[in-house]
C-alpha cells in the first residue's frame, strides 16, 4: 500500500469513483488523526475546505472542471498569501494578520479548481532547517516524530509524507523545499528563480526565494509546477516565457548519453553523514547505470556560498522585515509611550531569536563602513558561483549533490546556529545561481532506516530536461511508494 | 565679516500620473484618508512593486529636458529607514545608478543676466503618506493616511550654486515654469506636489571653500523658503561671527516663530543601508525609449518667448513677463486665438491678470482668473472695433471680474454704449459755448494742439465717457472751423 498521489486522486475524481467532498473528507479526518503526532499545520480550512469541495463537485456534475486536478486536495506553507485566512509566517508579529488579497499561487490553485486545506508550519518567516523556530512549535518527522523533519518548509513536508494531503507548496530560499523533502522522504523541486510568481509569498531574501512542489512523485511535481509556473505582471522578476506541459515533456527524455556533473566540493565527505553518503554514492553508480556519463568537475566558488549566502540573505531580510512595526496590521506591544518604543517593542516581542539574529547581520552587512566588507564583497562572489555553475553546465546537461549532509535529526541538536546553517550546505548555492533543481528520494539509511535525498540541478528554466531525468532516475531508484513512515493518515 | 549664502535645492515635485509608482491605485490629491490604497503601496506582506511606465516616461523627459547625461541602465535602491508613514519602513529610491546626472536649469535674472544652476542627480522615487496628529492634547495616538504613499516623486538635486536669496526666489518660481512647461507635475506647493528642500551654508566673502551645510524641510511655500533664508542667514552669521561651529543637521521650519529648529543631526550617522532593490529589475533605457521620451518635450520657456517676439510683434519685456508663466502663456495664446490684437490682449494681461494674481495665493494661476481668456479678447475686440471706448472698458472691467459676465453684456445693461454720434453734435455745442472754454478753444485756433486733448476731456466728462475719441476730434475742429 502506498500514499495515493494526486494525479491518481484526479483520475479516480475524473473517472467519477469519488467525489471532492469524499476525498476533502477524508483528509480532513487523517488530519485530525495524526495532527497531534505530526503538528504539520498552522491552520486547517475545515468548512472553507469542505465548501469549496462541493463546489467543485457541482462543476464535475456539470462537467465543467476547472482543471483536471478539481477538487483536489493540497496544503501551502503558510508565508503564502491568503485572502481571509490568516497567514502567520510562523511569527508571533503576524498571528492576527489576515491578509485582503489571495497572492498569485494560491490564486492559480484556486482558479484549477484546489482545495486549499491548511496552512503549513515553518520555521519563522522561513528561517530554519528543522521548524524549531516556528513561534508555534515545531512539526515532527513522520519517519521518527522524534526528529525534526527539516525546514523551513517543514510542515510541508510532514504533511504529504505523513498523508494527511497529497501535496503540499513550499518555498526555497536556501535549501527550504528540498532539504525537508530530503528528510521526509518525498520530492521537492525549487524552480529557477522568475519562474513562479512571487507576488504574494511573503518575502525573507526577494532575489533568492522560490515557491515549489512538494509531492510523493515526480510526476506530481510536473502536475504542480505547471499549475503554478508562469509570467506574472505583478512581479517584476517573474520571466516571461511560456510554460511546457511539464508532465507531457516529462516523459520524452532519457537519461543515456546524458552528461551528468558531479563537483568534487559536493562529495569531500567532509561533514557527511556515512550512512547517507552510501545512499547518494550508490544513487550516482545508479544514473551512470541507466547510461549517464559521469563526469567529475570542479566549482571552487561553492566552499564560499554559506558565508555569501548568509550575508545576501540576511541583508535582504533586514530590510524586508522592517515592515513589521505594529503600526499597520500584526502584533503591537502593549502601553509604549512613544513610536520609537512601540516599533522597538513590538519587534523585540514579536519576533522570535534567529529571526533577530538575521536581521542584526544584514544590517550590519549593509552598514555605512561595512557594505564594501560584507554585502558587496557577497555579491561579487555570487556572481563568481553562478560561474561555476554555468562552467559545470557546460560541460554537462545536469548536476548531481546529496541534498543533506545528515539524515533528520532530533530536535535540539543544533542548537549551535552555524551547525543549523550547515545543514543547508549542499542546497543553498544552487538560489544564489538561480537555477533550477530537485530533491529525490534516495532510500534510506541503513542504521535508522531514515529517508536520504539526491539533488539534481539544472539550468535557467531547464525544468523539462530536469523533469525527465527525474522521472527516469525516479523509477530506477525505486524508493518512492516502497516503505510508509511510521506516522500516515 | 560679510557673508555670502551658498545654497543648492532639493526639489521634490509629484508626477502628474493616472496611477501610483508601484501600483493601479489611482494618484489624485485628496480623498477620504486611505481611500487610495492597495496591498502594495500599503507594503502589506507579499506584495511587489511594478515601475509604472508614464512615471518613468515624465521622469526620463524631464532629466532629457534639463540636458541630464541619461545612462542605458538605471537602477532602484531601498533608502531605509523607520517612519510611520513609511509603510514598508524602506522608500524605494535611486541612489547608484540615477536616472540623470549633471544637466542645468539656466534662470533669467533680468538686468543680472542669466546664470546656469547645475544639477546634481535626477532620480525617481515613491512619496511617503502622511501623518495626522489630532490638535485634542488629550489624544494619545496620531492617524496615517496613506493615500499620498507611493505617488511618484521626481528628486531635482542641485549642485550648491546658488548664491543670493534673488537668486533662490527666480530658481524656484523658474523650475515650477519649467516643470509645468513640461507638463510632469501640477507643482502645487500648498498640495505638496512641489516641495522645496533647502541647503545653505555660509562662507565669508570672497571665500572659494564650502561652509558647513544646514538641510530645512517643512517649506511649504516660495514666500516661507525666502523667509527662511533670512532666517538662517542671521542664524548662521551670528554663530560664525560668536566663533561657533555650524552643526551639519536637518533643520524645520517653524512657520509661528518664523524659524528653523533642529530636527535631527547629521552628525549622529543616520545610515539608510541603501542596497539595490531585488523586488525591480534594471531599466534598459533603449535609443528608442529615450527617443519617444525626448520627443514628448514640448516647446520650453526661452523658445517660447523668442516666438511671442516674432509671431505676436510683441515687445521683449512683454514675450517674457507672459511666457514666465506657462498657464499665463497659454491664457495669451488662446485669447489671441480669438481676436489676433497681440499688444492689446498683453496689455490687458500683464495690468489687470498679473495684478489680480499678484494678490493671491502662490499656487494660484491665471486659469483661476475670473476673467476668461475668451472674454479679455472680446474686450479687446469692443475697444478695437471702437464699440466702447477705452475709459469704458476701464469701467467695464471691473464688473468682469466681479460678475464674471460677458463685455459686451455688461456694456449692454449698464448703457456703456458710446453716444451716438448725431447726440455728439449737442454736448460739443455746449462744451464750446461753456465761457470756462475760451481760453482753451482760443489756444486751439492759436495753434496749440495739446489743447485738444482739454475739449476731448470736457465732451468725455459730459458725455459720461461714451463718446468715441475718434470722432469727437474731427467734429470740434469742424465746428470751429479749422479744416
């Protein structure tokens, strides 16, 4: 038995063997049975999921789907945008907060006819690898509720690997869809920067983040990418270019005579977990298996993409959260005397300590005195990584990384922030590149039994050839639907 | 010791656009508070800025105008900084890649000649809203409206080159012109949408180097930016004269004590961690864009007045009081449109229009003159035609502009027609048999023609002023026989 994915849900929905509010239903029902468990969610949309189902089952009885996927289930991480829902962020400094508009995405999921059935937890204003900073506590890992299912998009994660949702959204910043998919055991694919809108993703770092699909295949992910992909005029850094029928595309490639990259700095061992590093290494014998050619390169920039990350990110964010003040919507202290206070004071309370600790170093990064040092030092060494990547790309159609260089971890075990953000090694120079890549299951480890995932990468708006080295490489590996985790729906 | 001011402006004037910088609200003056308002410009999470093209367009056109050196690519930076007004806590500016460097605006300083006033930077930027502190001292919070935040602002950086408070006065009243020859902005400083920061320093006469520079905001108009200058002149020169150091510091206009106080100092670092937006893209200003832009730039008040000269015939002190105006200009050229008498129409304007507008507010123009452009040509006409005379129009006038009614009305129901000329023959017959005219019509027999104009002013006044001038000569010198 395995978890039914959403393009089975759909056909069974298309074919008449079962209805929205059936299906929404149930859902709902494994949602409350393993919530307390999993804690995946920040808000479930019990009656507004179960109205929006029979609608949607009166359009099937008219036949007058909205898309094939009609009635059809599915979570996002709750930084996503959506009107008369409250949208949190994770942050104490948005509990109340009820947005007055649907973002662009949630919007696109809505008018295919969606369910959107919850809110997914994450690390605040998705800053994490396991959701320990969610200001509602953390999700667990369904494979061990013991272990943090990785983050920010964790709840994400749990939540479709645990069933209680086909699929899920989550956005990637650094690593944020594809390090929890690592963890949990399912896919997670972070598009190329521009293209899914991001009108309505509440931003940490604008030129970084990217929402993305969060599924049980590769298949879904294709369903899901193009639901969601494609030019937006509210954001300017949307690309405008057309959207493949990803799921279609999907299918016509393979994988021989393919060049696959793989940089020595992704596989020094250094840090790596050995039992994952048996998973991954045997996940590469596997692609030259299906007749890639392997072929060893070198990016020397990656050794610098956490320091370069962790200044382009944080400076971004100081800005970006400036806004949270108290004095338009969110939280607001109580009693200050003046302006100065309640701004300091709501922000003091609100947000919670990395948070703090983010904002204090872009600050610092984008400081008179400072900005040569730090930020625009940051900047020229993403441009020298997105040499590399475009160097390796050259040479070959793919790249092949570990997502996580460990296995999901108990809670509390990195309480060291810089062993937090190493957790992100593999996963975050791939968002100051701007390209595209996906997280696969691998298998698991031997010891603990505990999901490994394998990255692959390709370039600018390279989904297709992505895709169909997925789809390929998925069935081969042959873990997706082998093995339930200990907590499901 | 004598002082010479130093002064460069900021001037910030709002684009005359249908929809804000980032957003589709609409960008209009006024409104209930917060009735233009959007997820976007009230930087509500998850929302992203849009450049609104016709902002950029009115921006690129007028840093062409000003002869600004345009690069291909310009850039958005976030200035941050906490305000309340300020939703996103960040305004979206320019602060690397400027739309405009150098570039001047060349100002006439009458008998003084002209003077180019050169230009910093030229940038665009997002307005801020405004707060509402409520005057009940019981009232513990302030209010914000936001409908003014994100209406595009257009930053005019001078370079401090300006020398006299004369000077400052026909920079400021010569860049509205400008400004509103091209059509970008309402420049209505009592609205806002023209504001003029200052920045001035002192330096003993004679000296080349810079004095330390004080920046005033809060100058809601021409009038107070003068009264400012004085203001900080006397400040400034007491300080330098006691041996004091002039603070480099933001200073405010206190309109009730007619003086600037201290309003943060620039000395304590205030760090706006400018870094380039990555929420907008880098503006690529193609040959084509900046050609479509270029081409937009209408005819600009130097070229305007050479015309006046040459296509009206009009007197050089005429073409440039009337072109100093943009509206005045256009309220000539439509009257002239009408009746094609030049001098007479200017005439009119530049006495009775100018006068009128002297008395009113600043941001007062001739298109809120009571008198229509259509009705001071009809006057003219009534005058050219010899329908009235020119001491009834003089009479007429007046009624004009109280009423607003037609000439031709006024004359019609006041019985300001000119007597005919066959009751002419009667009240000259009585004016030549007057005693108290002997001496004056044997002045006129003796040869004295300035004699005339004394009979002329004795048919008048009988006459109540209705008699033609034209015909009323021709018939005293009939009736006493000199032809």
């Amino acid at each position: 038995m395995h978890l039914p994915t959403a393009h089975e849900l759909s056909e069974q929905l298309n074919r008449g063997e079962t209805t929205s509010v059936k299906l929404t239903q149930q859902y709902l029902e494994k949602i409350e049975r393993t919530e307390p468990r999993l804690h995946s969610f920040i808000t479930v949309l019990g009656h507004e999921a179960l109205a929006a189902a029979e609608a949607s089952d009166r359009r099937r009885a008219y036949e007058l789907p909205k898309s094939p996927f009609d009635g059809v289930p599915v979570a996002v991480k709750d930084n996503m945008i959506t009107k008369g829902t409250k949208t949190t962020c994770a942050s104490r400094i948005l509990d109340n907060f009820v947005p007055p508009y649907n973002g662009t995405v949630v919007q696109k999921l809505q008018d295919a006819g969606m369910i959107v059935i919850g809110k997914a937890n994450l690390d605040e204003f998705a800053m994490g690898s396991s959701t320990e900073n969610s200001a509602f506590g953390r999700s667990n890992n369904p494979w061990n509720t013991d272990l943090v299912p990785g983050g920010s998009s964790g709840g994400s994660a749990t939540c479709v690997a645990g069933g209680q949702v086909p699929w899920s959204l989550g956005s990637d910043t650094g690593g944020s869809i594809r390090q929890p998919a690592a963890l949990c055991g399912i896919v997670g694919m972070k598009p190329t920067y521009g293209r899914v809108s991001r009108y309505g993703l509440v931003a940490f770092a604008s030129s970084l983040d990217q929402i993305g699909p969060m599924t049980l295949d590769v298949e879904d992910t294709a369903h899901l990418l193009k639901m969601i992909s494609g030019y937006d005029t509210k954001d300017s850094t949307s690309a405008n270019l057309p959207v493949p029928d990803y799921a279609e595309e999907m299918r016509k490639g393979s994988l021989r005579g393919k060049k696959v990259a793989r940089p020595k700095e992704f596989f020094t061992g250094e840090g790596m977990d050995a039992g994952v590093a048996r998973v991954v290494d045997a996940a590469v014998e596997k692609l030259a298996s299906l007749g890639a050619e392997i072929v060893d390169v070198s990016m020397p920039h990656l050794k610098y993409s956490i320091s370069c990350y962790y200044l382009v990110a944080t400076a971004e964010c100081s800005s970006n959260l400036a806004r949270y003040d108290g004095a338009q919507y969110g939280y607001r202290t109580e009693g200050a005397k003046n302006i100065v206070e309640m701004f300091s004071k709501s922000r003091a309370e609100g947000f919670g300590a990395e948070v703090k600790r983010r904002i204090m170093m872009g600050t610092h990064a984008l400081s008179a005195g400072y900005y040569d040092a730090y930020y625009s030092k940051a900047l020229k060494i993403r441009t020298l990584l997105k040499q590399d990547y475009d160097a390796a790309l050259k040479q070959a159609d793919l790249i092949v990384a570990p997502t996580s260089p460990i296995p999901a971890f108990p809670a509390g075990a990195k309480a060291d922030p810089m062993s937090m953000y190493l957790c992100d090694i593999f996963t975050l120079s791939l968002n100051l590149a701007g390209y595209c890549g996906i997280s696969l299951p691998a298998g698991f480890t031997a010891n603990e039994g505990l999901p490994v995932g394998v990255q692959l990468f390709a370039g600018a708006f390279e989904e297709v050839k992505l895709l169909q080295a997925s789809y390929e490489f998925e069935k081969a590996l042959g873990v997706v639907g082998s093995r339930l985790p200990a907590v499901v729906g | 010791m004598d002082f010479e001011i130093v002064i460069g402006f900021e001037v910030h004037t709002e684009l005359k656009t249908k929809t804000k910088v980032w957003c589709a609200c609409a960008n209009e003056f006024g409104g209930p508070p917060n009735s233009h308002v959007c997820p976007v410009c009230l930087g509500m999470p998850g929302s992203l800025p849009v450049l609104n093209r016709e902002a950029f367009t009115l921006a690129l056109k007028t840093a062409l105008a000003l002869q600004c050196d345009v690069p291909r690519i310009t850039t958005f930076d976030r200035k941050n900084y906490y305000y309340p007004d300020l939703p996103k806590n960040y305004q979206i500016s320019q602060n690397d890649k400027f739309l405009g460097t150098g570039g001047y605006l060349e100002i006439d300083l009458g008998e003084a000649g002209h003077k180019k006033i050169r230009i910093h930077n030229i940038h665009l930027e997002e307005d801020a809203g405004k707060n509402i502190h409520p005057e009940d001292k019981n009232v513990t919070y302030s209010l914000v409206d936001l409908n003014r935040a994100g209406v595009p602002l257009l930053e005019i950086v001078t370079q401090p080159d300006i020398r006299s408070k004369e000077e400052a006065a026909a920079f400021m009243t010569q860049m509205r012109n400008f400004l509103q020859y091209l059509d970008v902005s309402d420049c209505k400083m009592q609205e806002g949408s023209l504001r003029f920061e200052l920045n001035m320093s002192l330096r003993p006469k004679g000296s080349d180097a810079f004095g330390q520079k004080v920046e005033v905001k809060n100058l809601n108009s021409m009038s107070v930016v003068l009264k400012c200058i004085d203001a900080e002149f006397d400040r400034q020169s007491d300080m330098l004269r006691n041996g004091e150091r002039v603070m480099s510091e933001t200073r405010l206009w206190d309109e009730v004590k007619n003086e600037t106080r201290a309003m943060r100092s620039k000395e304590r670092a205030n760090d706006y961690r400018y870094f380039p937006d990555p929420d907008l893209v880098d503006v690529d200003i193609t040959p084509e864009i900046r050609a479509a832009a270029q081409a937009t730039i209408p005819e600009l008040p130097l070229a305007r007045r050479r015309r006046f000269e040459e296509q009206y015939g009009l007197p050089a002190y005429d073409a440039s009081v009337l072109t100093a105006s943009f509206t005045t200009a256009n309220y000539f050229e439509k009257a002239v449109e009408s009746h094609p008498s030049p001098k007479g129409i200017s005439n009119w304007i530049m006495t009775e229009g100018l006068a009128w507008l002297n008395k009113q507010p600043e941001d007062t123009t001739i298109d809120d003159f009571p008198v229509k452009s259509a009705a001071i040509a009809e006057l003219v006409k009534l005058i050219d035609t010899g329908a009235i005379t020119g001491k009834i129009a003089k009479q007429v006038f007046p009624i004009m502009l109280e009423t607003g009614k037609s000439p031709a009305v006024i004359v019609e129901e006041k019985g300001l027609k000119p007597v005919d000329d066959s009751a002419l023959g009667p009240i000259i017959d009585e004016v030549l048999a007057d005693p108290r005219n002997e001496k004056t019509i044997a002045d006129l027999r003796g040869g004295k023609a300035a004699a005339m104009g004394a009979l002329m002013g004795a048919v008048m006044k009988r006459s109540g002023g209705k008699a033609n001038p034209a015909t009323v000569t021709p018939l005293i010198r009939k009736k006493l026989g000199l032809e």
